[in-house]
C-alpha cells in the first residue's frame, strides 16, 4: 500500500466513527511530515453545528496543535469531496495537497459541481488527487444511506 492508500485508510477509520454515531461517515486526517497531526469525522448532527465537517474538525484540530493558521506543507486526507465551506477552510489554512476517496455530485468543490481548487481568482491553489479508497468510502457512504432511508421507511409506515 502506498502512501497515499494508508492514510486515506485513516481517514475511513474517522468515518466509521461518524458511521457509528448515526453521522454521515464522512473522515478525515491531516498529515504532514509523514505523521497525521489531526483527525476528524462528521458530527454535525450530534453537535447540532452545522460547520461540524469531518475537513473543518481536522483543519481546527492542526491549527490549535501547531499555534497557527497556516498548514502549509501538510496534505488533507478525506474519504468525501470537501464541499464549498470546506474547500475555503482549505484554501485559506494554505493546505497544498488534498487527496479525497469519492466525489460528492451534489455539494462537491474540487470538480463536482465546483472547483476552487485551481481557481485562478484565488490567492492559493491546491494540488487534488482524487479515487484513493474510492471503493471502501463509497461503499460505507452508501450504506449509510441505505440504513437511513429504511429508518425513514420504517417511521412512516408506524405512522400509518
């Protein structure tokens, strides 16, 4: 397993954390130097705040760690496309690299829908390596989902 492979199987590590709380699985690690130095997975709903991404929790988490805002040679590992919020965090915590597991067409920042992660208008660009760990963090968002929609199903036809 390469680089890249092992760490983005961190970030699936968070998202089965978030999987287990009920939160869209969603994982992330931030990794500079060879060492992850922050981690995060959703918990949006459980914090009942909306910036509560698994990116924005990471992205915190290393500011704190190295008493700064700038992350600069790090890489931002992720089993989700980062969405608009997310991709800001990103550009301005001056992250170079992002490496995401699965594009996200409904809400995704680095070509799904939008990509502003070579947006010449900007004052920083980020290298974006995307299908590592595409099959496994695919799967697990699909699951969820899946599980969601039958509790949903389930609710509704007690109600009848």
């Amino acid at each position: 397993m390469d680089k890249d492979g092992f760490f983005m199987a961190e970030a699936i590590k968070e998202a089965r954390k978030a999987f287990k709380k009920e939160e869209v699985p969603v994982g992330a690690v931030l990794v500079r130097a060879g060492e992850v130095i922050a981690r995060g997975h959703n918990t949006k709903e459980s914090g009942a705040d909306p910036t509560l991404h698994a990116e924005m929790s990471a992205i915190r988490r290393a500011a704190k760690k190295a008493n700064s805002w700038r992350l600069g040679n790090a890489t931002l590992y992720v089993t989700l496309e980062p969405c608009l919020m997310c991709m800001g965090a990103v550009l301005q915590a001056r992250i170079p690299r992002l490496v995401f597991a699965s594009f996200d067409p409904k809400a995704g920042a680095c070509g799904s829908v939008y990509d502003l992660s070579s947006d010449a208008r900007l004052n920083h660009s980020v290298k974006v390596f995307y299908g590592v760990g595409d099959a496994e963090a695919g799967e697990l968002l699909k699951g969820f989902f899946r599980t969601l929609r039958k509790r949903k199903k389930a609710a509704a036809c007690k109600m009848l």
